[in-house]
C-alpha cells in the first residue's frame, strides 16, 4: 500500500542521507552528477523532480546551471522537510512541496525535464507514473530516470552479499528499521533494469531516443529519452 511506503520513508528520513552516504561509499551522489550531465540544462528550464526525498537529485540539477528553475514533489513530509532546510544550507533554491509520481499537481507541458532518482520502483503504479511523467513535459522534453540495478556476471555474487550483509544489516541497525532496508533491497532486486526497463518505456509508446547507461558494473542504471506528442 502506498500508506506504508509513505510511512517507510517518513521513518528513516532524519538518518537517510547519512546511511547512504555509508552504504555507498558516497558513489550514489556520483551517479546523481552523470545523470544531470546527460540532458540539457538551458538557462530557465523548468524542471521536475519526481519522488525527491531529501532533494539530492534537485540540488545537482542547481549545482550543475543555479539559472533553471525547479520544483521537487514527494509523498513523504519529512523528507521534504529535510530537503528544504538542505535548500537553505546549500544556498540552492528549489520549491519542494507534497505530490504524487502517479497524480502530478501540475498542468500538461510545463516542464522541460523531469527526473526521478531511485524512486520509480517505489510507485504504485509504474505505468501510470510513466503516463503522467509524459503529460506534464513539454514537446521533445527530456527524462532523467537513475534507478538501482542487477548487476551481471562475476559481480553479482559479490553484490548480493554486499546487499545482506551491509544493507539490510548495517542499514537496518543505523535507522532501527530493519523492514526498510529489506524492502529497499527486495524493490531493487525486482525491479526490471537495463534492456528490460527500456523495453517497459518503449511499449508506453510515449518516448523516443530511450537509451540507458550502467553505474558501476550495473548496480544502477541512468535512463533518458525525448516525450513524444
């Protein structure tokens, strides 16, 4: 249920950042930056940040040109609380207020990105956020999506365990919330990466130029392409 996972992330908010920072060794916020470099970034650009959390991904789209403008929505209050004393800290100023990925709360073709940073796999409704994604970007608008992945080969061994060991253990005993780390690691094992998630964007039939990049031997994807109208 979409209550529960709003519960979940409002739960682990106020230690978030930091145990990503640990889990990852700081790589996601690398992966945050290759992302931002691979769309445009226009002086004035109007650009979305679906499921933004604490605002990591808003803030490398400002870091990277302070001249555009953009908005972050989530379902999770503390999260966003968080995100807005970040916009105040960092000196980066981006609107951060209460939406949906599946009900924007804002007009057809306003902006000219929207992005998404390992959070699509959270929604309920994958195609719908799809749908809703393409209506509110303009003509030939861009997405960003970066999501986590299944590694292959030789590496995926050595990455489950990783995940069992360090994720759920480690990241369960710092938030004192064991099911969420389970569930953040179940969501990105399950989730359809690579090929297969561009094959599940390509049937919307709603985007064009859809092509993905792999992030350190495939543990997370960047996915971009063009709205079709």
């Amino acid at each position: 249920m979409q209550s529960d996972t709003i519960n979940l992330f409002d739960s682990i908010a106020t230690k978030y950042d930091l145990i990503n920072d640990l889990l990852s060794f700081g790589i996601h916020r690398f992966w945050l930056k290759k992302a931002v470099a691979k769309v445009p970034l226009k002086d004035y650009y109007s650009i979305l940040d679906l499921a933004t959390g604490t605002g990591n991904f808003a803030f490398e789209f400002l870091k990277a040109n302070p001249k555009i403008n953009v908005i972050g929505i989530d379902l999770s209050e503390n999260m966003l609380n968080i995100a807005r004393k970040k916009s105040k800290k960092l000196q980066l100023e981006a609107r951060f207020i209460l939406g949906s990925a599946t009900e924007i709360p804002f007009p057809d073709d306003t902006f000219d990105i929207v992005s998404i940073s390992y959070g699509i796999r959270n929604v309920n409704d994958v195609d719908k956020c799809l749908l809703e994604i393409h209506r509110v970007l303009k003509k030939d608008g861009n997405f960003v999506i970066v999501e986590f992945g299944k590694p292959q080969g030789w590496f995926r061994s050595i990455y489950n365990a990783y995940q069992r060991i360090f994720v759920q253990n480690f990241g369960g005993l710092l938030s004192k919330n064991f099911y969420a780390y389970n569930y953040l690691v179940q969501t990105s094992n399950s989730f359809p990466s690579g090929n297969d998630f561009v094959n599940k964007i390509n049937q919307t039939n709603l985007f064009t130029f859809v092509r993905f990049y792999s992030l350190t031997f495939g543990i997370a994807y960047i996915y971009t392409g063009k709205a079709k109208k």
